[in-house]
DNA sequence: TTGAAAGCGCTAACAA
DNA sequence: TTGTTAGCGCTTTCAA
C-alpha cells in the first residue's frame, strides 16, 4: 500500500498533525523534527493525497481548459502555454474540446465542478452567457480567453482584434490593393467579425470602398475557406488580395489559388490571422497578425491564480495587441 | 455553499446512506424513495463530489496523458481521441506535454500519482524504462501508445512501423525510384528506427543497395528534416524520392525542394509517416503512411478501462497497421 | 513545539 | 428497504 500520513508519523513517532505542519511549512516545528519527517517520507516515498487534502477545503490544484478543439492548431498552442505555466505554478490541466456546443460544454462544466477543479479557462465559443454567470455566482473563478463576452463580469484575455483587422487592411492597402475579399467566420463569431469591422473600416479611412459581394463568411475549416475563396476568385471581378480571418481558412484560400492557377503573392496577396505553426509552414508560408498564443495563456493561468488567492478581486480585461508577421503571401499589387 | 449529500438526505427525511444508494443505483430502494431523491436532487442542483467518493476508495474517474508535446499536431490530434473516447466511458484527462524529457516525465507521474488517476496513457518517449516498471509495480494502469518497450510487461498500442517502411518502400520502388533518401528521427527513437529498418529491407528485397549516405537522423522537428534534406539534394548524386519518417520532417523536406528548386513530385517524390493535418494541407498534399490515430486513442483507453474492471488481466499488444494514403507528393520517377 | 480530535463528503459493511 | 457507523487521508482549531 502507498504510504499515508500515518504512516509517517508512525514511523517518526509524532502525531500527525505535526507531520501535516512539516508537509505544509505551517506552524512551529522544531528543526529536528522537520529534519527527521523529511527524511521519513523521502524513505518511504511518501506521496501527499492531493484528494484528501482537497476534501479538507484545499484545492484540488487543477484546471478545467474549454478548447474547441485541442487538435485545432491554434488551441493546442494556446493549451501548451496554459499546460507549461500552469505547471510552474503546480497546477494540472483537463482538456475539454467542445466543438463549440453548448451543449457539451455544459457537460464539461458540471463535470469540472464535480471534480472541484479551482478554476476553469473558457476560449470555446458560447452561445448562452448564463451558462457563464452561473459559474460566476457560485464563485468559481473563470477566465475567458480569445473570447468576449463584454456584458458579463468577467476576467478576460482577448486579442484586439479590431485593430488586427485594421492592421491587415493597412497592410494591404499599402501594397497598392484596393479589391479585396474577406473570408471570416459566421457573423455570431465576434472575433472574426471585429477582424472584418477593422479591416473595412480601414478601407473606407482610405476611402476605398468595400463591395459586399467580397465578403464570405463560413465555418473556420480549410475546405470552408478554399470554397469561398473560390467563390471570389471565380466571380467577375477577382479580388488581387484576400484577407483570412484565421490561419485554417487562409490555408483554404492558398489551396484554391492554386487549383485556379494564381500564385500567390504575386497574382494574389493573402493575409493571414492566428500565427499558428500552418501560417509558418504554408507555401508560402503567410503574412499573417500574430496572437500571442504563449502570453495569453499565461496571463490567463495567473489571472485563475490571483482570483484564487485573493478571493474578491476587481475582473480584469486585458487586450493585447496582435502583431502583423510579414511573411512571403502578401506583395505589391502586380501592374500588369 | 454547494449541495452535499447530507442536504440531500435531511431535505428527503432519509439517511445519507439512502441517498448514496440511489446515488449509484446500489442495494434495493423503493422506486418512490428513489424517485423523490432524484427530484431533490435535480432541485437542489446536487453535484457528487468526486473528490469525496474518490477518498472512500472508488476512482476519480481522471486519466494522466503523457505526450511529447501537445502543440504537435500528431500528438494533439491522438489527444483528442483519447478524449473523446474517455469522456464517453466518464472520464477526463489531464494533458502533460514533456519534451520527451525524463525529468519532465518524472515530475508528472509523480503529480498524476498525487492525484490520484486511474491510468496513465504513455505516448512519450521515455528512456529510462525503470520509470514505467515503478509505476507497473504500484499496479498503476499504463498504457504505452505510439510507443514501445517490448522488454516490459505492459500494455501496448503501437502501428507497426517495420511494414510501414516497407510499405513506403515498396510504393517509391513500383514508381521506378532506385536512388532514395531516408531522414529519420534519432537513432534511440524506435519507431523511427524501425520504419528505416523495413524500408532499407524492402530495398534490399528488391536487390537494390541503400547507400549509407543517404541516411540522415536528426530531431523531429520541421527545420530538422529541411536541414538534411538540404544534404541531401545537394549531394553529388541526389536521390529521387525520400522517405521522412514523420509528417514534420517531410514538410521540412517540401521546403528544402523548394528551396533548391526541385519540383515535387516530378522531381523529388517525398513518402511521409503519420498523416496529420499537416499532410493534408502540405503543397502538395503528401504520400503518407496514416497512422489510425483514432483508433489507437480509443484502444488506449479501452485497455486502462478494462484493466481498472478485471483487475489483474494478461497484458496485451496490439500492433495496428498503417495504410498506405497515396496524394500528390508521388510520381514516376521522370526519365529525363 | 506538539498532539487530540473534529470534520471534509462520501462508501460500504452491518444492523435493524 | 432503510439507517448507523466506521473509515478514506488530510487540515485545522484548540489544548497541552
């Protein structure tokens, strides 16, 4: 059997209660004591019930991470900055890939709460915010990240993704292209639709005007970002550049450059949003606004662990601003 | 503050015993009992605590995933089938991402241990097998994936890599290749070892000798396979085709053609492993050996389940087998 | 500086 | 069919 805390203080003759203070640093012990324990438990290759100590009002050192999807690129990198400092910080993380459905996010939750996980980082799209609230009324602290809901109290990591989609656009007007498509994700989206009020705003800053028949709007996969790509690159007036708002639907749009022929950049500009490992490893790879993946899921593990230590704190947003990556998708528009 | 079983009881006017009955649908309960506790139950919003059922010995009903890395697209997309597949059978999983690094591997379990998992799925490259027979001999549930450790009595789900490489072999050997490359991933690494050990067989079958100069190990990641790619195609007699022995290192390969001027396929056919999204989304999409990773997620799982039910079962290995998936980055080899 | 004892929320004999 | 009770391994007063 594994040893317990009994056992320890069995075999160094104390209570355990002093062994419970050594393993915890807490009241006064003497040296020796400490000493003497440690070694004892080194010995006996003592492991501390992580259970037990949850169920006398401890934590359990646990996260729940709600993903969309962790085989999705972008949130597997996102998962990895949240798995790598929630370690530093002792904390394990339990994935939860939704598939953006409430539904399933609701079994998820309930299921995390069950295990008394000491917070939970939300970037998977819900339709329902109470299902947010009500994580908030019972206290539970809560992270939203890459996600918004702005009427809801709620700490929350996101990208500005306004200005990302103004920095594409300037971008792309600055290499002399005035027809450009847009290919988003479904308008209920907000992300992708503040990237598109960015970009469009931009454009008419610049007084070029934007034709409503250039915007797509799909589901965020690659086959949905080639069909409407195709869709543009076959309609009457092409655009000479395109703006995808994630790294999956710009792959999308390279592959239907190439089933109609135009290379990319010089026949077709292609700028890019997320900076996931495809926007690097795309031929060619693609310009692209850089999300930073790693700062956000740290700041969003230390948001969960400051809500946890000093419990009634102020909520926080913070926005942080993405970074245009110029790459070799995007060049100046060909005058030919 | 939350519901607990005992709120549950005195509001049903029953014992808590009852309530845990009706709770797990054990001993006899009379359907009215039961069915005035299940609408308290639902009322009061009750949520077991898993916490407390997992200190009276009944499990937590939580999985320990041990991988490399959870951004790399393989081992998130293996992820997500353990998953789901784990979620559908009531359990959750605790990602650890550990570089393939003893050290890292070593603080996980010992954490997964602390809280108590019921299994440990290992798809991460350990060196020191003693670290798997310690957990073996505390009667842990393990289950290697993806890897092997055939001196070791544990179960295991693995696709067999020597066919894959002869596979591999035998596609680049019909489409008339004779000069081929190999970049495989180091030495100590078995699955790579094995799939350049059934293609160097399969040449040799077909009385054709592999020079030793065509072999390049290296790390697995992108910039590794494009580096020796690089030695490769700029040797005095370039192979025709090579053969990565993951999806990573054949885009390394594309961009090393591509930086050399070489066209795929019709200059250089590149057979790749894994079949990620990766090999999707390449350009072109790539000949890949397709490892069912959806398969051996949901096996995995299966065999800590079972081996949590009947407790001391005869460990098993399953060798699954990888398939053939012919894209675009093959072709006869040009007779020019 | 140390220990006794109560309790966290639940399960599982054993009794009734 | 239901209830009593003794833990599970730990933390935390409160006493000693």
């Amino acid at each position: 059997m594994k040893a317990t805390i009994y056992d320890i203080a069995k075999e160094a003759g104390v209570s355990i209660a002093t062994v419970s203070k050594v393993l915890n640093g807490k009241g006064k012990i003497s040296a020796e004591t400490s000493k003497a324990i440690h070694a004892i438990m080194e010995r006996l290759d003592y492991q501390p019930s992580v259970i037990a100590s949850a169920l006398t009002g401890k934590k359990t050192y646990t996260l729940g991470l709600l993903i969309p999807d962790i085989s999705n690129p972008f949130f597997s990198e996102i998962a990895r900055a949240i798995e790598d400092h929630g370690e530093q910080l002792g904390y394990s993380v339990i994935m939860c890939s939704t598939d953006n459905k409430d539904e399933k996010v609701e079994r998820y939750i309930s299921l995390l709460q069950q295990k008394k996980v000491d917070g939970i980082i939300i970037a998977t799209g819900i339709d329902n915010k109470e299902i947010v609230e009500q994580l908030l009324a019972k206290s539970i602290p809560v992270v939203l990240l890459a996600r918004d809901m702005p009427l809801v109290a709620v700490n929350t990591v996101v990208v500005d993704d306004y200005v990302g989609g103004c920095l594409a656009a300037s971008h792309l007007i600055g290499l002399g292209h005035r027809r450009i498509g847009i290919i988003g994700e479904k308008e209920k989206v907000r992300s992708s639709r503040e990237r598109i009020r960015g970009f469009r705003q931009t454009m008419e800053d610049h007084g070029i005007t934007f034709h409503e028949n250039c915007l797509k709007t799909c589901d965020y996969k690659v086959e949905d970002g080639k069909k409407k790509a195709l869709e543009l690159l076959q309609s009457d007036e092409t655009p000479s550049a395109i703006f995808a708002c994630n790294d999956m639907l710009a792959v999308g749009v390279l592959q239907a450059a190439k089933a109609v022929g135009k290379k990319v950049p010089n026949e077709l500009s292609i700028v890019s949003f997320d900076n996931t490992i495809l926007s690097e490893l795309a031929d060619p790879p693609l310009t692209t606004l850089a999300q930073p993946m790693e700062h956000m899921g740290k700041l969003a593990v230390n948001m969960i662990v400051e809500e946890l230590q000093s419990s009634n704190q102020v909520k926080q947003r913070t926005v942080l601003r993405p970074e245009l990556m110029i790459r070799d998708s995007t060049a100046l528009i060909s005058t030919s």
